[in-house]
C-alpha cells in the first residue's frame, strides 16, 4: 500500500508571488484531518490546524487510546511548515482570529456521528459552526472552502440508494441528528459558492464513504469490543454502505481544493468543481460485519455464523430503548447499546456512484479494502496486545506494593 501523493502539484499561493499556499484546516488533529496535513505538507502548504483536542504532553501523545502514535505529533505538529491554534469553530472572533492571512479553508470539523450523541449540540456544531466558517471565509477574503459532508445526507431512513449519485435529492426528513445537519451545512457551503467579483468564494463539499483504518475507533471500535464480549456470533441485516481509508478520504480534499484554485487560472479548461458536492469511496459497498470479519477473528471471537431475524432484533431494540428511558428518567445518563435506528442504518442498503468525483477531481482510491482492512488488523491486534501488556504491569506493581 502507498500512501505517496502522485497526483498532488506544488501548492503555492494564488497571489503568483511563489509563496507556499496557506490553509487553515479544523478538525486537523483528526483521522481524516492527519492525512491533509501530510498531503498538504507534502506538497509544499504551509498549515494551520485549528481543532480543540490536541493532547499536549508526552503522556496524553502515547495513550493506547489515541487516534495516533507520538510519531504524528513529532511528524506533523512539529514541522515548520504546521502551527497549531486551539479554538473552538462556535467562538467566532476566535475563528476569525485564525482564519486570517489564509489562503484557504479545509472544514473537516463535526459532531454527532454516534447516534446517541446531544441532538442540540450536534446542529450547533455542524451548522452554526458552518455559518461561521463561511462568515470567517468571506470576512477575511479567503478564497477556496471545501467541507467535509455525509453520504448520509441522502438518507432519510426508508429509502435505498442504488448508484445513487449527486442528483439524488435531499429527502425531505430524516432518521437522525447529524444527517439532518450535514445535510443543512452542506447546503449553506454550497449556497455560499459566488465565483464572481474580487470577493468570489468557491466551494465544494466531500461527501466520504464510511472512515475505517487504523485509530477508527467510531466504525471500528464497537466492533473490537463487541467481538472481544463474545456478543457478534451473528450479523444484523445485509445492507451495504461506502466504505473509505482515511488517506483516500484525505486525498480526495485536497483534489477538491486544487481545482478550486485552478478554476480562477487564466484559459483553464478543467470542469467546474465549484458549487458541487461529491461522493468519495474505494468503489465497493460491503456489510459492516462482513467487511469486518477479519477483525473480529483477529481479536479471538469467531466470525458471525447466522443472521438475525429482524423482528427479534427490532424487538430488543424497543425493550432495550424502554429499559434506558426508565434508567435516563431516574437520573442516570445511560444510552441504550441497541436502538432502532442502529438497526435501520445496518439494514438499509445504500450505494453511491463516484463517477463525478473521478471526472471533476480524477480522485481514484488508491487503498483497497484488502490492504485498509490488513491495516486496520495490524492496529487493533496490536494495540490490545499494549493495552493487556499495561494492565499486567499494572497488576505486577499492584501486588508488590502489597508485599
């Protein structure tokens, strides 16, 4: 597997002075957000990482749990060409802060994807937060805005997606917080696009298949666990989804950026990217569990032998869901580990087409599922190897301070 960028020119400012393009990226710390700042590095960009969670010490940068190993932070945060600025993208004045003297903006920032995650707090982020990037954007004549979307902004809980490409309309409701609002901030990025005039801002949103790879822990991590419970002897429906490795995901942002920029050259006969969205993914659909297989052998359960009948699986659901209301009503905050609208989302297929990515962006995957899935084994094998490693030292120490 190569992660080299071959298909990425040299970023240098749009002033035509030959200075290093300047690109503020939130959600930089994060999985996708790593692999820009290595692509954008890579060719030349000098980065701003504007996110809330970087862990500082030596200690928080080698926890088992991190998304990376210290060798990111000794890699990335400590080149000259990165600075990292703390900030939240709800405090405006202080994303304005960051964002000025940017070339460009890479918005890869979210909340929600769990779908027990804050419902109030999951359309603040993702469009509040939008509406201030957008503000930041134009208020500091930056230029070039691509977002990270969903391909869940399609869907709605009912319907299935078959090659379902960027025509597909928005549905009119939806099965959970945060496809509602990726769905609302896209449309605000995308309707914020103007490429005429000395103050143009173009615009373009990525929308991902689902993220797995090593430190995937939101796709990747309930399945480890699970299996370690002895709790996936069965898979839950056949429903298909997009699946993407992260430094594809990444790489796709960064095409999106270059032919913004290359849309403003003079005699440029690129297509016009500005003001669309695009479907990314590594152009196979698999089931979640299947796909997973690997993994969940790898960690010492044996892989599902049976499926589920959905009426036994909608019926704990709804037992499940009572039992957490009572428990929630009483004061306690517990969510349930098995919902409804988990089942919908696993059971539902949903395929998407690539074709306009690939023709606007020439964004080609360049991981297989064989190769991101062998990763994602050698990640997870080895971190719970680490993690037993430190519960065993822990117990060592325990028993001689007892002696």
């Amino acid at each position: 597997m190569s992660t080299a960028v071959t298909t990425i020119p040299k970023l240098v400012s749009p002033s035509g002075d030959g200075s290093p393009l300047r690109v503020i990226v939130t959600g930089g710390i994060g999985l996708i957000g790593h692999e820009v700042i290595n692509i954008l590095t890579g060719a030349g960009a000098n980065v701003t990482i504007y996110d809330l969670k970087i862990p500082e010490t030596p200690e928080e940068q080698n926890k088992p749990n991190t998304i990376h190993t210290s060798n990111f932070y000794s890699k990335i945060l400590r080149k000259e060409q990165v600075q990292f600025k703390r900030g939240n993208i709800l405090d405006y004045e202080q994303l304005l802060a960051a964002t000025k003297d940017q070339d460009a903006f890479i918005h890869l920032a979210s909340y929600g994807l769990d779908l027990n995650a804050d419902k109030d707090l999951t359309f603040k982020i993702n469009i509040e937060g939008v509406q201030n990037v957008i503000k930041a954007c134009k208020e500091s004549k930056v230029h070039y805005l691509v977002q990270t979307s969903s391909y869940s902004v399609l869907f709605s809980g009912k319907e299935k997606h078959n090659m379902a490409d960027e025509s597909t309309p928005y549905p009119e409701t939806y099965i959970d917080a945060y496809s509602e609002s990726k769905a609302e901030g896209e449309r605000l990025v995308l309707g914020a696009n103007n490429p005429d005039g000395d103050d143009f801002l173009l615009t373009t949103c990525i929308r991902p298949g689902t993220v797995y790879g090593p430190g995937a822990y939101m796709t990747l991590g309930p399945i480890v666990e699970l299996a370690q419970k002895g709790v996936l002897g069965m898979k839950l429906g056949k429903g298909r989804i997009p699946f993407i490795y992260p430094y594809d995901a990444a790489n796709a942002h960064v095409l999106a950026l270059v032919k913004l920029i290359e849309y403003k050259k003079p005699g440029n006969t690129i297509p016009v990217s500005s003001g669309k969205t695009y479907f990314v993914h590594d152009g196979q659909h698999r089931n979640l569990i299947e796909f997973c297989v690997p993994l969940i052998v790898a960690v010492g359960a044996k892989a599902p032998s049976f499926d589920m009948p959905l009426w036994i699986a909608r019926s704990i659901a709804v037992m499940l869901e009572s039992v957490f209301w009572v428990i929630r009503l009483v004061g306690f905050k517990a969510e349930s580990p098995l919902t409804r609208k988990m089942i919908i989302h696993a059971t539902v297929d949903r395929t998407y087409s690539t074709e306009a990515a690939q023709r606007d962006l020439g964004f080609a995957p360049k991981v297989t599922p064989e190769e991101g899935m062998n990763e994602s084994v050698a990640f997870y094998t080895a971190l719970l190897k680490e993690i037993e490693e430190q519960k065993n030292e822990a117990k060592k120490e325990k028993a001689e301070k007892k002696q």
